[in-house]
C-alpha cells in the first residue's frame, strides 16, 4: 500500500495555522528521501510558518540534483503522488505532485513542487518563507490580502494561487530593490 492518497483538495479557504503540519512535512521528507536520496526536501508555504494562516496544503519543495529530475518523479510516483489534472498544471520540466497523506486522523492536501535544486524559483520560495517566519508584520499582511482574496469571491484554487502570487511578486520585487 501507497502512503500517500489520492488528492482531495477541498474548497480554498483561510484556515488556522496547525501545528502538526511540520511534523506532516517531515514525515513526508523522510519518505521521500528514503526512495530518492539525492533530493532535498523543504517544507515551504504557509503550513511552514508558525502563525500562518492559509489553506492548510503541506507544500513540499523537492529540490533534485542536476540530472535527477525523472529520478524524483519516480520517487514520487512509487509513494503514490499523482500528477495534475487541473487545469493549467505546472510543465512537465518543472512538475508539481499531488497527493493527500493521514497524519493523527486528519488527511492533509500535499503540493510537492519538483525544482531544480540551484535554480532561482527554489532561492525565492526559502528565501519567502524565512521572510514571512522573521516578520510578524509581512506575515499579517499576507494573511489579510489572503482574506481579501476570499472575501472578493475568489473560490477556485487557480484564480486563488494567482491572486496570493502578486504579494509574493511585489514581496520579491522588494528584496532586489533594497
């Protein structure tokens, strides 16, 4: 049997940080490291940041050495992790799985973002998240343009995504320019 299930998003919404996703995210790392051990594994979005409110998805960055991306989608695959069927899903270059997993009876969405280890996207999603664990007020304002998303009437998870994206682009776009 497969640990990780099939996908089952659910609706978007602004939930309360849970304090079992790190140890969600870790359980999740150990598996994977343990078919590919080439790979890093990082928890990364909301779920990574004490405090964080968001969708509760344990976002997984599955950052691979140069030469090993079809050897992390294995790894991936053999756990039971299942590629998009959304619409508009991430190339097969630079693939997100997906997948739930059963942790102290509760099922988790999982995003696991296959990168390029040294590539600039895998600087800028660690470099977001430390941001977002070292600034009380960045992490406010993330979770109030959240809400603001939602409150608009934003309901599914593409047009969710894109809309919480601009923060994270105006964000960055602030680190280069200091």
């Amino acid at each position: 049997m497969r640990p990780i299930n099939l996908y089952n998003p659910g609706p978007v919404a602004c939930r309360p940080y849970d304090p079992r996703a790190p140890l969600v995210a870790s359980r999740l790392r150990e598996m994977i490291r343990g078919r590919a051990p080439a790979v890093e594994v990082e928890h990364v979005g909301s779920t990574s940041v004490p405090g964080c409110e968001g969708k509760g998805y344990i976002d997984l960055l599955v950052l691979y050495p140069e030469g090993a991306l079809e050897a992390a989608k294995d790894a991936l695959a053999a756990l039971g992790f299942q590629p998009q069927t959304s619409r508009d899903p991430f190339p097969e270059e630079r693939p997100m799985r997906v997948g739930s997993f059963t942790f102290d009876g509760r099922e988790y969405p999982i995003h696991a973002h296959v990168v390029y280890r040294d590539s600039a996207e895998a600087v800028e999603l660690i470099w977001f998240r430390e941001r977002l664990r070292s600034d009380a007020r960045l992490r406010e304002q993330y979770v109030a343009e959240k809400r603001r998303i939602l409150a608009a009437g934003v309901t599914d998870q593409l047009d969710y995504c894109v809309s919480k994206g601009a923060f994270v682009e105006r964000t960055l776009a602030a680190r280069e320019s200091a």
